[in-house]
C-alpha cells in the first residue's frame, strides 16, 4: 500500500490533534497559476516550509530546549526531499526548531513516539482503519 502523502499525513494530524497537541498544516503543495502563487507569497507562503507544525515542544526529547517540532512529509516510496525544503528545515534547526522528514504516517507515529508524543503506533491495516 503506498497511501498519497495526504492520507499518510492526515493519520498523523489525526493522531496528535486526539492526542491534544496544536498542530497546523502548512499548504505549499500542489500547482497554481502565477497570479495564486504571487497572492500566497503576499500572505506568507514560503516555499520549501515544512507540512506541520507541531507547536508544542518534544516533551520526550533529552537534549536541548526545542521550539516545536517540524515535519516534512514524503511518501514511503519514491518520495524525496528538494533542495528547498532541506534548506528550510535547516534554517528552522538553527532557529531552534526540531526537525524531521518522515516517509509515511507509520514513519512518522514511531518518531514522534520517540520523542515523547503521546501517539499511538499504527500497522499497515491500523493505517486503512484510519483513513
């Protein structure tokens, strides 16, 4: 099953939000006309910006004082991360931001468990259920 990273993504947003946490989508994907591109730049869209922002902080995490957490979705397979993106991600982790690029919700579940994150972890057939 390779899911579209908006279902893969959705589980996730689904997971935290019952979970209590404030996560916000960042909407950077998909194809638009030049004059929706310039309207979105105006308002703040930057491209290569993470898919969620997790705002509050790894409550796991044992090393430094993190902002929030930040992650970019890519699909299990086939998904890779543009060079925009890699430099966004790095300029957040400067910042003091978190960051991680996850291939797929059950990538994504394990990690954040990790870090603390009261989130389930999910199966391949969890993961339908889910959708």
């Amino acid at each position: 099953m390779n899911l579209s990273e908006h279902a893969e993504q959705a589980i996730v947003v689904r997971q935290l939000r019952e979970s209590g946490y404030l996560v916000l989508s960042v909407p950077n994907e998909g194809q638009r006309t030049a004059a929706t591109a310039a309207r979105f730049a105006q308002r703040g869209l930057l491209p290569g910006a993470p898919d969620l922002l997790v705002l509050d902080p790894p409550p796991g995490y044992a090393g430094r004082p993190w902002v929030g957490l930040a992650i970019e979705f890519k699909r299990k397979k086939g998904g890779r991360l543009q060079v925009n993106q890699d430099a966004v991600l790095l300029r957040m982790s400067g910042l003091g931001w978190l960051t991680l690029v996850a291939h797929g919700a059950a990538a994504a579940l394990e990690q954040l468990h990790l870090l603390g994150y009261r989130v389930g972890r999910l199966g391949p057939a969890a993961l339908e259920a889910r959708l």
